[in-house]
C-alpha cells in the first residue's frame, strides 16, 4: 500500500500560520498578477491565486492585457509596479504569446519584488544556492510537501523527466542544493524507462497525460507528479464516461500499487504551489520593510 503525498493537511496548515503572520503586519502584502490574453487555464490558475491570497489577508491587483499588447507597454506597466510601494511582488502569468520575448519582460520585474524567482538575478542567486535565492514556486513546493512526508533528498538518486526553466531546471537545481544525485530526462533521452526505474524518488513535469505507467516506475520509489493535463488529451479506450477534471503525467491507477509514496492529481504538487508563491511574497514583503 503505498502512501498517499496529499497537500491538503499542509496546505491548512500553511496557511493558518501565514494568516497570522499577514495579521501582525502594518501593511498588506500585496500581489500584481498581468495576464496576457484570456487562456482559460491561466485564468483558472489567477483564481486559485487570488482565493488563497484571501484566505491568508494578503492581496492580489490582476492587470488584463489583451495578445497584441506591446513589448514596451507590459515594460512599461512592469516599470509602474516595480515603483508602486503598496506592491511586494509582481507575477506575469505563464505562458505568454510568443510575440512578446519572455525573458525581457520577466526580467522587467525588479528582482525584490520577483516572487516567481524567474528573473536573471534570482536565477543566479538559486544556481549558487544563496539563503536568499527565491525558490520558484513549483519546485518550493515539492520540497515542503517531501518535507512535510519525511522524505529526505540527501544522498538520494533523482531523475527529473522534464527540463524546462519553469519547473524541470528549478527541482533539479533545487535538489542538487539538497544533496541529491540528479539526473535529468527530456525528449531526447535514450533509455528513459532505464532512468526512471533507477530512481529513489521520480519528479514527472512532461505535460504529457498518464505517460508514466508501471513499467517506468519500481518498488520502493517514491513519485512526484508536477503534471496537470487536460484528462481528454489522453482518454483511454476503457475508461468511464466521467472524467476527472485534470491528471498528472503519471498514469496513478497503475503506479500507486507499485510505488512506496505518490502525490494525488489534483491534491498534490499543485496546491503547494500556490502556497509556495505566497510564502514568496510575504519574504518578499519582509525584505522590502
Ligand atoms: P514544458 O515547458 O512543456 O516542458 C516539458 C518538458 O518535458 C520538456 O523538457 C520536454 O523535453 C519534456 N518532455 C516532453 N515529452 C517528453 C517525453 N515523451 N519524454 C521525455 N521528456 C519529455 O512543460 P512545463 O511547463 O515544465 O510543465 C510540465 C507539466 O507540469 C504540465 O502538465 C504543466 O501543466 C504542469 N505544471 C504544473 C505546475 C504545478 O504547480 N503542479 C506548475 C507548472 C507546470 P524537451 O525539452 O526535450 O522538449
């Protein structure tokens, strides 16, 4: 039987104590989400955003730009905030349209107030494994709900499937910080059944529907799954009429019975998140005090 990584017990607990934190402050950290366009998973992503900013008393500005917004006007809006004292941290919604380079406008965002640690400055300051490197958000979390379980990194064999500045860099980084050994697969990885096997614990941020299934994982291994898909995109032939809402890139009917340890889709990965961005913000706010 293996265990169950839910998040929702920390996630309660989380935020418990960061309500009482934004409680004893003067101010109200304060959170400017800009979203480009209207794509209905960011939109849902704000929501969730903007639900637990409530629940802890901190607050989210949402500044809505339509796709053929300028380079020079997001700047320029990024450039407004940066200098808005009520504002501790600035967020642009991922994705963005490709018309706009993603690099220039994250690295708009001064780096105090880069609560999504994806700017140059905090990019470098987490390589180097700096006290004071923002972990992004994702990866902050997969290290608290690990923590929250018991399970330690250090001396441990990690293989990461997925290699993106969003999230497959950062965990690898984030691991390697923690004492792991990392290996880290993308598409163009031989033998990627061989790596995931290999690991004590498997981090899975493909995008891909339920690709992980019981022959890439073995006993003992403990499962980390980033992904949240669209279930439709990865239907199977047999499967009931009533899908869930999202799954993950790990097929979890066929590797929950195999595995030690497992995070849910959704209840996992997914609700630290957003717990983690803002415990983000309010390092944030203590540091522009
Ligand atoms: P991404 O930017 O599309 O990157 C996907 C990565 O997976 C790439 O490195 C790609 O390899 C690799 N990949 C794709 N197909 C593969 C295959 N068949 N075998 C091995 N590697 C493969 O995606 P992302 O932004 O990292 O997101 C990944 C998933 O996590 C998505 O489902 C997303 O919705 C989810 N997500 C969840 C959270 C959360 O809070 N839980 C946060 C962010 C993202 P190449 O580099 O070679 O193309």
């Amino acid at each position: 039987m293996s265990v169950i990584l839910e998040a929702k017990t920390l996630k309660e607990q989380k935020a418990k104590e960061m309500a009482a934190r934004v409680a004893g402050l003067s101010s109200v950290p304060t959170l400017a989400i800009l979203q480009i366009g209207d794509r209905e998973d960011s939109t849902t992503y704000i929501a969730h955003k903007e639900r637990f900013a409530e629940k802890i008393g901190a607050k989210t500005i949402l500044k809505k730009f339509p796709t053929d917004v300028t380079q020079k006007q997001i700047v320029s809006e990024i450039g407004f905030l940066n200098n808005d004292k009520s504002v501790h941290g600035i967020i642009v919604q991922l994705p963005i349209p490709l018309a706009l380079d993603k690099d220039t406008v994250l690295n708009a965002v001064t780096p105090e107030k880069d609560v999504d640690g994806l700017g140059a400055v905090n990019t470098r300051k987490f390589l180097e494994g700096r006290v004071d490197a923002v972990v992004p958000a994702t990866t902050r979390g997969i290290l608290a709900l690990l923590g929250h379980y018991d399970i330690s990194l250090e001396g441990k064999k990690v293989t990461i499937v997925g290699r993106s500045t969003l999230v497959g860099k950062p965990a690898a980084i984030a691991c390697i910080n923690e004492g792991a050994t990392v290996t880290v697969c993308h598409s163009k990885t031989n033998h990627l059944k061989k790596e995931t096997a290999s690991a004590d614990i498997l981090i899975v941020a493909i995008g891909k529907p339920r690709f992980i299934t019981a022959d890439f994982v073995k006993k003992g291994q403990v499962v980390i799954d980033v992904g949240i898909n669209s279930p439709m995109l990865g239907k199977l032939d047999d499967e009931p009429e009533r899908l869930p809402k999202v799954v993950g890139d790990v097929d979890y009917n066929k590797v929950h019975t195999i595995v030690d340890a497992i995070t849910p889709v959704p209840g996992g990965v997914g609700q630290m998140t957003v717990v983690s961005l803002f415990e983000n913000l309010l390092d944030a706010f203590g540091r522009q005090r």
